[in-house]
C-alpha cells in the first residue's frame, strides 16, 4: 500500500507563514508596475485565491491542516455574516 502522501510544510504555523508571505508578496507585486498591468487584467483576488489553491495541489502545504478548523471557527467573520447585524435605514 503506497504511503500517504505529505506536504512541505506541516506544521500549522508554518502553513499560516506561508499564506501570509504569499498574501505579502502578491500585495507587494501590486505597487510594482509590471504587476499593476497584471491585475487590470485579472483581479489580484483571483490570485489570493489561485496561488493558494496551486500550493495546496502541488505538495507545498497540506489540504487538510488544524489552521483550517481554526479559520473556519474563528468568531473573525465580516459583519455581514453575523445575525446581530442590522442595516442602517437612511431618512
């Protein structure tokens, strides 16, 4: 039986450094000029969600991690999303 496959990184803080350094390189990218012409033509969204995705796909970072959970679980979440929130009516 073949083994599990695993990633680079496994620990969960080196996944969230990371993500982190990628989030920070592509932010970076942006204030540079060849990369602003980049994102007018794809969103740099679309790449905080690619590049992300393409290291969990080619082994770099695991698919399932316990910094997963811990997101998904977090109280963190937008406003929107919360049932206390009520829009403002303007008058």
């Amino acid at each position: 039986m073949p083994a599990e496959p695993t990633a680079l990184v496994e620990s969960p803080l080196a996944v969230l450094t990371v993500l982190l350094a990628v989030l920070a390189a592509l932010f970076t990218l942006d204030r540079h000029p060849l990369g602003a012409r980049l994102f007018k033509r794809v969103p740099l969204l679309v790449f905080c969600y690619f590049v992300p995705t393409l290291l969990s796909n080619t082994g770099v970072i695991p698919v399932e991690s316990e910094l997963y959970t811990f997101v998904r679980a977090c109280s963190c979440r937008p406003a929107c999303c919360c049932s206390s929130w009520r829009p403002t009516s303007r008058r």
